[in-house]
C-alpha cells in the first residue's frame, strides 16, 4: 500500500482544503430553523465518508473512512420491535452526487420478507461532519425519535418523532424543552444543542440520554437528561467535568443505567485520553454511585474519584470507549482499546482491546485480541450466558493502519475471560469496514450493522448487516422501492 499512499500525498493538500471548505461552507448561518423537515425518499443506501485531522503521513487522517455508522459515542443506531417484526435503523447518508454532504437517514429491514425499503431522507444537516450523524429511539407506543445530534456548538441539534408507530414515512420535529432546576420560578429551555447523545427507553421511566456540552464547564462536559415523554426533560445534570473533559458510552441494565468515560488532560486534551471511569443511577439520574455503591458528588471535577475504574495514565496508555453492557447480575461490562498514542500507524501498538468486569466487588481485566487503529469499532453480544461474542474489524484490511479492517466474530465461553475467533466475517475487501454496531435487543437476522469506506481518500461507502452465524450482506446502493439484500460474505459452515 506504500505506493497508493505516496501518490495520494501528491494531490492531499487540495483534497484537504475542499473537504474543509465545503465544511465551512455548510456551516456558515445554520440555524434549527434553516433545516427542513425532508421526509422524502432516496433511491438506495449510500453512507457518507469523513476524514479527521490531517497526519501529513501515508495514513494521511488520525481517523477516517466510511462512517455511516460512527461514532463509539452515539447509540444506538438500530432496534429490533417484535411487535411488527422489524429492525428499524439509522445512519449518516449522503446524496448521489457527493461521498460527503451529510444527510439523516431512516430505515427498517423486515423479517418476513427479508427486505428493505427505500429509506427514508429526514433531513439535510448541511454538514460533512458525521458527528452529526443521528441516533435512533422506540417509545412505548411504537412511535420512532430520531435525535440529530450536532458536534460542538456551532450547528443546531433536533429531535423528530415518527407521525405513526412503527412508520417510517413521516415525521414531525418535536419541540423540547428542559427545565432549568431552579425551583418553583424555574423556566423552560428551548433544547437545540446536544453532541454526542447516547438514548435509552423505558417503558416504566421514558428517556434516559447521556450526552456532552461543550464548554459547562469543561471544553467536552459529561451530561445526563430524563423525561417521560421526549417533550419535557427534567433540568440538564453534569456528571463530570474533570480538566478538559470526557467521552462517555453509556448502557441500561435491568435495574440500572450507567456511562464509562476516559478523562482528556488538562494542557494536552482530547488525543491524550486516558483512564477509565463508571458511576451508575438506579433511579432516573436522582442519584449516583460507582460500582461498589459508593455515592457520588457530581459533577466529577478530580482525577482521583470513588469512580475510577482503572488508573491507565500511570501506565502511559490512552483508552479509546467501544461498549458498556451489564451481564445477566446486571454488573457492567466495559469494552475499550488501550493504545500507546493518539497516532495511526505502528509506533503505538499495541491496540488492545479489553474486557473489563464488575464481579460484584472488584473490577477484573481481559484482553480480548488486538487491533491496528484506536478508532476500530465493534461491540460485545451477548447471546447467551456462556455465549459472549464481540465483533469488530480486527483483522488488518486493505488500507491498513487506517480505521477499520475485516470484521472477524470472537467468542468467549467463560463470561468474557478467554476469547477465541469464531468467524472471520469479510475478507478481500477493497475498503475497509468500519464501525460495527449491535441493535438493541437484536434479532438474529439482523444482528450487525455497519459500514466500509477507503481509509486515505474521499470514497463511497455501502451499509452492510450479519446475522449471528456471521453471513454478511450488503445493503442496495440503487433500487427499485424494496429490495432483498444480498448476501456477499458467506460464513463457513
């Protein structure tokens, strides 16, 4: 590959400068009110590529690709309803014309017929930034949320809810509102601002979202929000705040809800994250503690906190958050990659990622195999007590370094503590697959998604989906108004 890299860095400056330029063009006078409401239909599905800091080396970004489905700090992207026997999912599309201008997409794959629909365009966020990409929610009454999340504070973040259950043809911009906490004289918020937003339901207590705000205080501000009903949201909580700030993933438990998060230095920031972090609300967010039940004073604002799960600056390593679950005793479950540096390439191997365990009194730690870019995705699945599988693109691909890669199937036995491979997934591919997401409560038919793209230059990306023997198929990139997806990697049997 050392030769496509070298030609590419020939034409890199002027690839770099229309990325940005059309990025600050989409971002220049955006207002909530400036986006449409779309609700029209595309003709197939096309994912959109993004790119991250320039290296200025044969890697060429710190992270990029086809990220339809990124980042580790949105989820989810899809959801199996039994009622209707569908996973309806999400993803960050992009037009016919361009790999690049980010559109909100809205789909469903039916399992009675194994096929998809034309999906659906529910806006244009007018950025090529895919951390703007959406995340998706099913209320009780089988109602669709989308929320389009927005990074940093310079576009607007909106929340659409589907004008029928289970229908993904129309949808209405929902207007939220959060009470700012200050008693009885309080007042209601418009919310137009969220990045990073993580959502969970729950029949019996409504809408759980963990998410960021940048600069309340720290540059990137853990965040929690409640509400029974999408509309009105109890006042904003901060949940950390320490130096520079977090990334959180967040999970639901049986009887609980919790967010992991790294810590970014003060002085050095974001590309120096480290250590690992878990605190938990058994009640809506009224209350939080660690893991062992030691109560917690929020926001977090020291480095050493009852929360801190692992203490990975002392070993010189940076943590990159993949998933947080909870087993069936409902303890969590951290998945992550430790690294030695922010930097694609081999200097800072290894990448390992890690499975780290709450046993009911202490933490326990397993490797689970390694990886080439920090920014590989993939999560765990638990399909059964003694059946714990993670997937994720960790077999070097066709642009390696890059993020992304062959996606291989690992299980462990044992509740996480030895890993296997189980399947390898994709192979011989032209791009590499990026950012491997489990829907919420995932049906075997349906039991991945994700996306590929080229890891050094602006290219189409497609959207795939697994089942859980590990057959891969991918998602029609033009079509007629449904179509049967076709399978195109074929687990061994």
């Amino acid at each position: 590959m050392v030769h496509t890299a070298s030609v590419f860095l020939v034409v890199l400056p002027r690839v770099i400068l229309a990325l940005m330029l059309a990025s600050v063009t989409c971002n220049v006078g955006v207002s909530a009110e400036s986006i449409a409401t779309l609700n029209t239909k595309a003709d197939g599905y096309r994912g959109i590529w993004y790119m991250n800091q320039p290296s200025g080396d044969q890697y060429v970004y710190k992270y990029s690709g086809g990220l339809g489905t990124y980042c580790a700090k949105h989820r989810p992207f899809a959801i199996y309803c039994p009622a209707v026997d569908k996973t309806f999912f999400c993803y960050g599309g992009t037009t016919a014309e361009s790999h690049t201008h980010l559109l909100h997409m809205v789909s469903y794959f039916d399992h009675k017929t194994n096929s998809v629909p034309r999906p659906t365009i529910l806006l244009d966020k007018q950025t090529s930034d895919a951390h703007d990409n959406p995340v998706i929610s099913v209320d009780g009454d089988g109602y669709l949320w989308i929320f389009s999340t927005s990074h940093g504070t310079s576009r607007p973040s909106l929340i659409h809810r589907s004008d029928k259950p289970y229908e993904i043809d129309s949808f209405t911009r929902v207007p939220a509102s959060r009470t700012d906490g200050k008693g009885p004289g309080q007042r209601n918020i418009a919310i137009d601002n969220f990045s990073y937003l993580q959502v969970w339901y729950r029949p019996d207590s409504g809408f759980m979202c963990f998410f960021t705000k940048y600069g309340n205080p720290a540059a990137r501000t853990s965040m929690f929000m409640h509400s029974t009903d999408g509309v009105r949201w109890d006042a904003w909580q901060r949940l950390a705040a320490i130096e520079e700030g977090h990334y959180q993933v967040s999970g639901v438990g049986k009887e609980r809800a919790g967010s992991m998060m790294n810590y970014h230095p003060r002085g050095k920031g974001l590309n120096w994250r480290t250590n690992l972090y878990y605190l938990e609300t058994r009640d809506n967010g009224q209350s939080w503690c660690a893991a062992d039940g030691t109560e917690l004073t929020l926001p977090l604002t020291s480095v050493d906190n009852p929360a801190l799960v692992h203490d990975y600056a002392q070993d010189g390593l940076n943590v990159y958050l993949k998933d947080l679950q909870y087993d069936e005793d409902d303890r969590p479950l951290l998945l992550y990659i430790t690294s030695g540096g922010y930097e694609a390439g081999p200097s800072n191997d290894p990448r390992t990622w890690m499975l780290a365990k709450w046993t009911g009194d202490m933490w326990t730690y397993h490797p689970i195999t390694t990886s080439d870019n920090n920014y590989d995705m993939g999560e765990l699945w638990q399909v059964g007590p003694d059946d714990w599988r993670v997937i994720a693109p960790t077999t070097t691909g066709p642009q390696p370094y890059n993020p992304g890669g062959e996606v291989v199937m690992w299980r462990s036995t044992d509740q996480g503590k030895m890993w296997q491979p189980m399947r390898q997934m994709t192979w011989k591919s032209g791009r590499n697959h990026t950012y491997v997401r489990r829907p919420v409560n995932a049906h075997p038919d349906f039991f991945a998604v994700w996306a590929d793209g080229h890891g050094r230059q602006p290219s189409s990306s497609r959207l795939y989906f697994a089942n859980a023997a590990g057959d891969v198929f991918v998602l029609p990139e033009h079509m007629a108004e449904t179509a049967v997806p076709v399978r195109v990697f074929e687990a061994p049997r």
